[in-house]
C-alpha cells in the first residue's frame, strides 16, 4: 500500500462539501488525527475555501481518522461510494463472541482507514490510497437481548413509530450490528467491505447489504451541494457545525444518555431505503416538480427567491392568494422552525440496483440521518411529511434500521467496548 | 450546465490507463473532436505522463468526443461507472423506428457527451461537467431480422459458439440493441442511462441492465493498470494502439467487412456477466493464487520474473521440474503467442450486486472485449479457456452478448445511419 504517509498527519478533505457540514467534518478529522479526546470541532476548519485544484490531488491519499472522539463517517464530508451493511449474531454468539468480532472489526477499519493492509488481505485495493475510507459501527434494538445486555439498551433506541406510507421489507430492515462504509474509490469501499465481512466469520452472518453512491471529487466545477436522483439539490438545510447547539444535537452529550454513559459522543443513525418512484416523478413538468419541493430545481434556491442558502419566506403568497412555497411542500414541512426546531443530520448515499422486469429503475436514495435523539431529530419530521409531505407520491419507504453508534475511541480501544466490557 | 467550455476543444484525459492503451485512447479523443474523418492515432498520443497533478482537476471538465472515426467509449480510458444496457425492439416497431430511434439516442449522445443538457433533461447532472462521458451504441443478431435487415447482418454476429462452463441466462444475454454508457461521475451515468431509456419511448424496451464500475481518478498515487475484485492486476496485456497492426485488429478495416460496408471503422463487442466465486478464491493461498494466474499479485509481473510489462517466459522450468508459470495458468493459455496472435481489447467493469442470502456476493467482472472479429479475438481465446485454465474454477459466465458497433459518425449523422438508411 502507500508508504509515504505519515500515520499522525492527515491530509484535511477539502474536496467536498456534506450540506454545509463540510468545514467541520474536516476539522473533525484533523482532531481525530491528533490524538483522541480533544474538544471536538475547536480547530482547523475555519470555513476553508473547497476551490484549491490542489486539493484533488489527494483523492486516494486522503485519509480520516480511525481514532477520535466521535466515529468517523458522520460528518466526514460525502464520499462517493457506500456500502450498509446489517449483520446479526450466529446462534449460539453472545456478549463473548460480540466482543470479540468489534475488537477485530475495529483492528481492520484502523489499519483500512490508515491505507495498511489487513490481516490476509485479499489485495483489492492494492495500489489505492485510503481514499477517505471510513467505516462506523452501530448497534440494533436486537443486539442487546441476544448478548445479555437488554438493561444497558438506550431508549433512544426503541422501535420507531410505524408511519402510514411504510412498506417496509422486514429482510432488508434493522439488525443487531450495522457497518457503514465510505471511500472515494470503488474498490477501496468493496475491499474494506470484504475485509469485514470475512471478520465477521462463525460469530455474525449478513442480514442485508445495500450499495450507494455520490458525486466524484471534482466532477463539479467548484464544491456544490449534492444532488439525488430526481436531480434535486438535497442537503441544503441541514445543521451547521458552526452552530452552537450543533455537537449537542447531533452527538449524545455526556449525561444525557439516560444512564447508558456508554454512548457519551456517540449518535443515532436512522437508514432508510427510499425507493424513488422516478418515472412517474419525471412525467411532471418542471414548475409542478418545484412546487412539490418548494425549491427552484437549478440551484435549489426557495421558490420565494434569493439563493440555495436563502431563508424560505412561508408567509409569502402569491398573486393567486395561494402560499408561494405550498403548504405541502417538502421543504416547508421539513424546515427545522416547523418541527420545533428538530435537527437531524442527512447524509445519504444514491442507490440504483439496476432495472427492473417493468423497466423501471430500482433507484432511490439510501437515506442515512444521525441525531443525538431521534425522537427529537427523524421522528417529529418524518411524522409531518408522512401526514402531508407532496412529495410523498413519488416515493416509497422500503426498509428501516435505527442503530446506536457510540462514540469514538482512543488508541488501544475498541468501538463499543465502554457498552462490552463494562 | 457549464458553459465555459469550447465546443471545439476537448481536454485530453491523462487521468487513467486502461491497460496500456491510454495515450493513444486520448489521441482519439483529440481527434475526433477535430471533425471526424481524421486518420486515427496519429496525434497527440505522444505516451504523455499521466503523472501530473493538474490532470486531477479534470475529472468533471474532461470530454470525450461523440463525433469521429471510432464510436467513444472504445479506446477511452475506463472510466469509474458503467452502466450497460439492452434493449428488444417493441412488438411493431421495425427499420423505420429503429432509425428514428438511433437518431434520437445519437442526438441526445452528442449533447450530453458534451456537457449540454438534453431534451425534457431530468437534471440529476446539472452542476457537473461531462465526465468523461461516452455513450456507446450496438446492434444484436436479432435486430436484423426484426428490421428487415438480414442481408446486412454481418457474419461476424454469428451466434457465439457454446462454451462448456458457460451457465448463461438468457434474460439477462443478447439483445437488439446495446448501449454501453461509461462516466467518471455516477450521477452523470445515471442521468445518461435515464435519458437513454426515454428516448427509447415507445419503439424498444429494457432486456436487461448492469452496472459497474472502476477505480476512480486519483485514487493511485501514480496511474495503474487496473485492479479486478480478486486483487489481480487485469488490463496488462492488452494490446497497445502503439502497435503497427491495432488498427485492423480491432477495428474493421475498409473492405474486411464481407461486403458490410456500414460496419467499417467500427468493431465487434463480446459482453460476458463474470461471477467471481471470491469465497473460494480468497480461500486459496497466495502463492496458489498466484499459480493460477501465473503472475504475482502484487504488481502483476510474471511469475517468471520482471516488472508487470514483462515477458511470460513460458519455457521456464522451477527446481522441481514443473514450468514455473504452470500449464493451466490463465495468464499462459491468454498469452497471444499461444493463441495465434489473437487480439482483443478488454474494457472491463467491476460489478457487485450485494451480498446473496447464502452469505456469497454477487460480484466479478463485466468484461467487454473489442476487436475487429470475433472469431479472431474472443473465441479462440475462450476454447482454450474453457478447456484448460485453472481460473475457472473461480469463476462463472452467467450472461453473454455479441454485438455490431458501427464506426463513429460526422456531424449531422446518426450512429448506424449507413445501416438503416442506405
């Protein structure tokens, strides 16, 4: 693998842009880097302009850290390949067997993230820097009654509401421990994927698996908000690191987890397989689109003016005497001042898993959102727009997991060792 | 879209190898843009370094040319998504809506390829530059006789012979009507394939679809041949359009067409679907793996000794009397100097579909081979293949398709033009 890098310096991402999260997950990176638990998003990203054509070299030498107080994949900034992956204990595996398998899963994603090869490494990504590797760990509802630990179970992670649009496949739905992967290069993301799977070995067998995409690092002129596969701009609302209460909303803060200290800097990701119904959303003209979302579809900016970042006015009608931004729009019923102030953090990878019989596109997007709580992040949103969401016709909810993810962890440590070992 | 860029220059990718055909695969590119009928490779492919950073800033801004001698998406540098697809004519549909059909695609081909949006576009693209995109069009055995057209099929479409570890579903083999599309953006493919589909209207509907993908730009510190998802370098002997006689060998020369003249200038595409058995492979040793290949792993130099451009010494013998490069590994019973000099151009993809309920993925290669005849490249290679090489214990062919690529066309023609309408 590449050898010239040093295992304390990470090269700061500046490629892309997560929503506006950019900024911050970089410096989350460089924290993480430095050493573990220092305070997190207190340097380096100083709102760094994402346009140096420097930076693009350093698609396969950019590397996040493994070690950090939080995980990394949370708001290190998008990258262009996904894989989820659910998993559930063996018959028979326990606390024991459960420990052991994060020990080697942790092992694998440090030396992965860090451009080092693994143990019997299957040679994959050879060649290939780390290419802004992450992979994160999470825990089901199911884990803890199959290892003994129901009473360390946080509450944050009880079932999620069933909401009326579901059409859920159980078979591709939770789990009792949750992989996410991210890279820059395909084979750098099936390697590590590989890797962890063979890990996994008589102690945990795949439950599901779903791949996903984003924007390559540089196909846009300058760094842009993504867009998903109905050619929305999708990300531009969400939270700020440069917002005071962002870190307490995203990340459990300590004594806030209701007992369960094990998941102090750690958060809650709420995945959800949204299949897009793109035919019939392609069918309606341009202006009906715009008004479904309460967006302007070439620049993402509101339909009541100014720029993507603009404020959305939704007291202003229009000559019609009808609300410029319709009171369905997804826009509007998902602004965070209509939900309370509730705020998640959407990061999500495109799907397209090919055509079907019908000849139309199994595609969507692999909604992944993380919040300190999600009955005060996913839940009061996803309860509106299940309501009265437009938008809601042109998608399908097709699987759902909510999975604890706990904190980072210092050299030496293992993700979930404070919920394993305590 | 962006709109800084010359429709009348296109910058040169140095961005990837594919084998080692890359610099004259951006000669191609260069060329064509120049207008069309130039004569091919005899510029600009001066085997540029394809070390410089500044090449990285590219990925969005490069463009290959629709217009030129060659159909795109040949000799151009593989690209990091892919998708493929198959169409069937509708019930109905004949030679005169095939034609409409073709000049709808070619239409929107050319604009896209470009950067410019096309009709009724979805925007899943907008922000990005072209990417590198090429679209690339084919014609099955079966379209010839659907159109009216069986004089003017070629005897080189002659059904593929069967192949006796081939386990080959016809549902997702042959078709009318092939379209490889290939961009370094994964949105920018899928909005491609979106647009494609649409076109296709009324007059042809989805056989089947694939997708895959490569390594992406940058991810090597320095430009490799690429990697297939067993770990093996794959692309090492390609043919080099340096060589005098890579012209005729994959592309059909003026007058070696049987009397087809619309086939000159262009060339004949073998797609196989090739499951890889990783969980047997990763099984095996090293050194076993590298007895069936016949070359090492880690930079795909021959077992015999060298760097990855060396020479197979086929006649070398190891201390314990057996060729070091075995009877039956692959990379022997590929080797032209044993197949006759048989030639093809292999442009690959990886794919993987997820992870089955057995634990197994479905993943291996999309492999696409060109050449100028079918049964002067693919099938006398493939004999030997599927008789002896210990590869294929490791691997299945579960999907098959020949098809007809017609050459590249001049500015207000239609790909396969002097098919349909001569």
């Amino acid at each position: 693998m590449t050898d010239d890098r040093s295992e304390n310096q990470v090269e700061l991402s500046r490629r892309r842009l997560l929503g506006t999260v950019g900024a911050a997950g970089a410096a989350g990176l460089a924290l993480g880097a430095a050493g573990g638990a220092g305070v997190y998003g207190a340097a380096a990203g100083s709102g760094a302009p994402y346009t140096d054509a420097k930076a693009l070299t350093t698609v396969g030498a950019t590397r996040a850290a493994f070690h950090g107080r939080h995980q990394a994949g949370i708001t290190t900034p998008l990258q262009s390949r996904g894989h989820l992956v659910a998993f559930d204990l063996s018959p028979g595996a326990g606390r024991k067997e459960a420990a052991a398998l994060l020990r080697r899963w942790s092992a694998t994603a440090r030396a992965l993230m860090a451009g080092e090869p693994s143990t019997d490494d299957t040679g994959i990504a050879l060649d290939a820097g780390p290419s802004s590797l992450t992979v994160t760990f999470g825990f089901g509802h199911s884990f803890f009654g199959r290892t003994g630990l129901s009473s360390r179970r946080p509450v944050q992670l009880d079932p999620l509401p069933a909401f009326s649009a579901d059409a859920l496949d159980p078979k591709r739905s939770e789990g009792d421990l949750w992989v996410q992967i991210g890279a820059d290069d395909a084979l750098v993301a099936f390697h590590a994927l590989r890797a962890l799977q063979k890990d996994a070995g008589t102690a945990a067998t795949v439950r599901w698996q779903m791949n996903g995409f984003n924007r390559s690092a540089g196909a846009t002129a300058k760094p842009m908000t993504a867009r998903n596969l109905m050619g929305q701009v999708d990300g531009t609302g969400n939270p700020k690191p440069s917002e005071p209460d962002f870190d307490q909303r995203i990340f459990v803060p300590r004594g806030a987890s209701g007992g369960q200290d094990w998941m102090t800097g750690g958060s809650y990701a709420v995945v959800r397989r949204i299949r897009m119904l793109l035919d019939d959303w392609e069918r309606l003209p341009l202006d009906r689109q715009e008004k479904v979302i309460g967006r302007r579809k070439s620049d993402g900016a509101p339909l009541t003016g100014g720029t993507e970042t603009s404020e959305l006015d939704l007291d202003r009608f229009g000559a019609d005497g009808k609300p410029v931004i319709p009171d369905n729009a997804h826009s509007r019923i998902s602004a965070p001042e209509q939900n309370g102030g509730a705020a998640m953090l959407r990061r999500p990878f495109s799907f397209h898993d090919g055509i079907g019989p019908d000849g139309t596109p199994d595609a969507g997007l692999l909604f992944v959102c993380w919040q300190a709580d999600p009955l005060r992040g996913f839940v009061p949103v996803q309860r509106k727009l299940d309501r009265g969401d437009a938008l809601s016709a042109f998608i399908r909810h097709e699987a759902s997991g909510l999975f604890a993810v706990p904190g980072g962890v210092a050299e030496g440590e293992y993700v979930g060792q404070r919920l394993l070992e305590a």
